[in-house]
C-alpha cells in the first residue's frame, strides 16, 4: 500500500507541474529491503525513495507529502506502524533569465552559434545548485551531446570548441 500511495504522489506531481522548464518534482521508490523468507511475512520492511525537487520545493513539503500517505494508511489500518526521515537533501537550481550571468552566456551563445541556445530544465542535480546556494552566480550550459552516465554517452567535439569560447568570453567579462 506504501509503494501505491507514492506512485500515486509521483502521477499527482507530474500532473500538476509548477515550474515552467522541469515541470514538475518526481518520486520514485529506489530501493526495497525487508523480509527473512519466501514463507512469511516480513516483520519489517524499509523503502528509499528519491524525491526529486523544482525550484520553490522544500524538504519540509517534501517529508510532509510522504507523511500523509503514511497516516492514511495507519488510518485505515491501526496496525500499521512507518515513519519517514529525510537523510540526503540537493536543492534544486533555478536561474531567472533576467539574471546578469544568463544573460551574458546568451548573448555570447547567440553570437557564436548564430541563434540564441534553446533553454531548457533536466530532471537531475547538479553543482550549480550547491555555487548558487553560496552565493555564487551560474548557470548550466555545455555541448551538444546525449547519454549522459550511460554505457553509450558522446559529445560533439565541435560543440565543445565553441562551448569553450562560450564560457571564457563570459567569464572574461563576468570577472572583469
């Protein structure tokens, strides 16, 4: 019954997005560990889940979500006992466009591309999350490529030439 109300999250959350390029938080049940036998039944049974987060989400909400399913099913069944704890956060990353950093990998994007860089959200984290949440400006911006962590990932090499002179005309100017 757990794994069905977080499926059930999961479908909520991608049916209602909130943010305007990475749509909408996701979840999903990662590992399930429990049981002694194929006999009986498990006297315990722990599940990880991965929450993935939009920019505005907070591990509070987040924890809250999962708790609610949680107190309906003990609702429904006395006795039934879990608790939920948050071990691992990595806020998400969001940068306006109007921020001075964007605007300026655009500009030089545009120029040396000949059209402005498709602006898009990924579902995964990244360090940028970490530098922004120091108080440091970035932004997310590579060459062209897919497969990222999989057995077959490639990048066009001549994206990551203009790439390269994308990121140092903007650092150039950004540093001063």
């Amino acid at each position: 019954h757990v794994l069905v109300g977080l499926e059930t999250l999961d479908q909520t959350l991608r049916a209602n997005p909130t943010h305007p390029q990475l749509k909408s938080g996701s979840l999903h049940a990662s590992l399930v560990r429990g049981g002694q036998e194929l006999s009986s039944y498990p006297e315990r049974c722990v599940v990880d889940v991965e929450r993935r987060t939009v920019p505005g989400e907070t591990p509070a909400q987040v924890q809250a979500q999962i708790q609610i399913i949680l107190d309906e099913l003990a609702t429904a069944d006395p006795a039934f006992k879990a608790t939920v704890k948050t071990t691992f956060v990595r806020d998400s990353f969001g940068i306006p466009e109007d921020a001075p950093i964007f605007q300026l990998v655009n500009r030089f994007a545009t120029q040396k591309l000949g059209q402005a860089p498709n602006v898009i959200g990924v579902p995964f984290w990244m360090d940028t999350a970490i530098l922004s949440a120091a108080g440091i400006p970035c932004v997310a911006f590579g060459p062209s490529g897919t497969g990222a962590h999989a057995v077959v990932e490639w990048v066009d090499l001549e994206s990551v030439a203009k790439c390269t002179e994308i990121l140092l005309e903007t650092a150039v100017e950004f540093c001063g």
